[in-house]
C-alpha cells in the first residue's frame, strides 16, 4: 500500500513502540511529546507472555535482559512488621522487569534516526476529513497527516478529541511514590505491608543505594494527580496518619513525591475514521464491556498492582475505517505493555482493607503462594 504520514501523540513505550513498527512498513511518522525531554520517570515495567514477542521483533530484547531488575521476592508482613507470607518475584517482576526510564531510553535510541521528534510540543486540535486529519499544535503549526494515533496516557488529548463521551471513572485507588536511601539494606527484593486500608510496599531493584517507597490507598476525591502538588502531598499524608512500621521513617526522608490515580475510559471502540486512542496506561486502564466486535484472541489475566483485583477479558478489533496494516502495528503495540496493564482493572472502593491478607492468584497465569506462616 501507498506509504502514509502519520503523527503520534506521546513519546513514550506505546508511541515508540508504535512509530517503529510503522516506519518498517514505509510510513512515515511524526511524534509530538509535551515533555520538554524524553521522560524518566516512572514503575518499572514487566514482561509476560505475548510481549516477549514483541521485543524481539523490535531487535531490542537482548538489550532489556541486560538491564533486568533482577527481582527475588517480596515479603509480606503484618501491622508489626513480622513476616507472614512470601510472594515470587514473578508476583511483581513478571518474567523480565526493566526500569520504565531504561526501556524509553532503548526506544528512543531504536527510533530516533529516522522519526521526527517533537519535545515540548502538542496537539490542541483536530479536523477530521474523508481523505486526512489536520493537527493544530501548541507551537503554532498546522499540518495534515494521513492517521493520527494517542500514546498519550491516561489524560490523552486525542481520546478527549476524537471521543468527547470517553469520560474518565476514577476508581477510588490512589498511588503515590518516591525513592530514598536504602536504609533498610535491601537486595533486590521488598516489603509489603497492608493495614487499615492503605497498604505500604518498599523495595530495592536497580539501584542497590536506593530505596523505592510505594504508597496504595483509597480516595473518595476522584483525580488526585490533577490538584497541586501541595495538595497531593496532604492528601496523602493524611490517608497515612498516624501509621507505623517504616512509614514515618520515610516520610522524614522524602524529598519530592509522585502520585497516580486508577481511572478507566468505556469505549466500544478506539478509533474514529482515521484516529485511534491507545486502550491502556500506566495505570489500570480501560474495564471494556463484552461485545460481538471483540476479536476471538486468547484471555489473559494479570496483577495490575495489589492491592488489586484480578480480571480475565478479551482485547477487540479496531474499527474498519483504521487502514489495516497500521491497524495490525497497533495491535502490536497493544501487547508492548505487560499483559497486565491491558487487560487488568483495579475496582477501588474508597477503601482497601479488604485486601489485607496475601491477594488471591487465580490459576490463569498466576504464580503459587504460600500460605503457611514461617516457623
């Protein structure tokens, strides 16, 4: 087929993933990212099953084993601190776990001799036709693209563009993190404990002198990640007061905290004509209804992040309107992400004392825990 432009929204794993597939295909492609730089921020992330595929017909899957986190386990442990259960690295890591900044860094590196960057820059608009779409940026242009593509996360501009009714569900279910020393010494392993509807996990992965520090807890306040960071940091406070165990160890050696919060979009479809919205995030991601238009692939269940819930559905088709070559590159990278961000969603409830206890590993892809109290 002929050759088309296309421009992606979002420079991350997805857009990466997905302007490199194209331009194998003879596209030629465009990204706009509104990060000033390429990003390095970020969870690590983790690979099962169809994504391995993926990273080897990228050539790239030699480079993200050397950079493998080398997970061991995570240890469970109760108000007090005392060990009551273990979970395998696999809960975690998956197969293979990479720091997210590393695997933007490998992707870049892959793309970016023969794809147009565009760092501090936008779309604000978009004009849909029969034969094109025309972009309006944030830098003042106005150009014309045979295929637009959203890679732009959770808040994506594209989504909100091409699909006013995709109204965000915040379920209830709040993140927030940073990293500190490694007072604690640990190798490549870390500590989970969950109490009072909040739950605590500290580990150790890439860099042995540092100490990640992850905090889970519901909110009835919806997009927590929206208000300021002053905001953030009190609301956040607040759902810890009063805590033990490490927790206020940590809180004295914080230095700049991060937050996510768990949303989901309904949609019946990602595309609209010559557009198409990326269907995960780095959070949980989309809760899709059941419907004929699903393509007949295999399920999958995941962890999205515990305390979670575990789901099983189906990815779907794109619409018909979406050409069909560029329509298969976006299936692929559908599966770049760990299965478990595509096809899992955490239910929050404003509350997560329910999941105090080791999380339920359905037989689907799941890991054995043990249950037996040590000694």
């Amino acid at each position: 087929m002929a050759s088309l432009t296309v421009l992606i929204s979002g420079a991350g794993v997805a857009g990466a993933t997905l302007d490199e597939l194209l331009t194998r295909s003879g596209h030629r492609v465009t990204i706009v990212e509104r990060a000033p730089a390429l990003r390095h921020t970020g969870y690590a992330v983790d690979f099962r099953g169809a994504a391995f595929e993926v990273l080897s017909e990228l050539g790239i899957l030699d480079d993200v084993r050397r950079h493998d986190t080398k997970m061991t386990g995570t240890a469970l442990v109760d108000r007090d601190g005392v060990q009551v259960d273990l979970l395998p690295a696999e809960a975690f890591a998956g197969e293979l776990e990479v720091p997210k900044h590393v695997l933007n860094e490998l992707l870049h590196d892959l793309t970016a001799d023969h794809v147009e960057y565009r760092f501090g820059t936008s779309i604000t608009s978009l004009t849909q036709t029969e034969d094109a779409v025309t972009a309006s940026l944030t830098d003042g242009s106005t150009e014309t693209y045979d295929l637009v593509f959203g890679a732009d996360g959770v808040y994506s501009k594209v989504r909100q563009l091409a699909f006013s009714s995709a109204a965000l569900q915040h379920l209830g279910l709040s993140g927030a993190g940073f990293t500190m020393p490694n007072f604690l010494g640990l190798d490549h392993s870390g500590l989970l404990r969950a109490v009072d509807g909040t739950a605590v996990y500290l580990f150790n992965s890439a860099d042995p002198d540092r100490l990640t520090v992850s905090l889970s807890f519901g909110t009835s306040s919806g997009a927590l990640d929206r208000l300021s960071r002053a905001e953030q940091e009190a609301a956040t406070r607040a759902a810890f007061a009063g805590d033990g165990w490490h927790t206020p160890s940590c809180w004295r050696r914080c230095r700049r905290l991060g937050i996510s919060t768990s949303a989901r979009a309904r949609r019946c479809t990602w595309t609209a004509g010559r557009l198409a919205a990326s269907p995960w995030w780095e959070t949980p991601d989309t809760a899709p209804r059941r419907r004929r238009a699903w393509a007949p692939r295999r399920p999958c269940s995941a962890l999205v992040r515990w305390p979670g819930t575990w789901r099983t559905v189906r990815t779907r088709r794109l619409s018909p309107a979406t050409r069909p070559s560029s329509g298969r590159m976006w299936r692929k990278t559908r599966r770049m992400a760990a299965p478990r961000q595509r096809c899992s969603a955490v239910r929050g409830k404003g509350d997560l004392s329910a999941h105090q206890a080791a999380p339920h590993f359905p037989h689907t892809e799941a890991f054995p825990v043990n249950t037996t109290k040590p000694g």
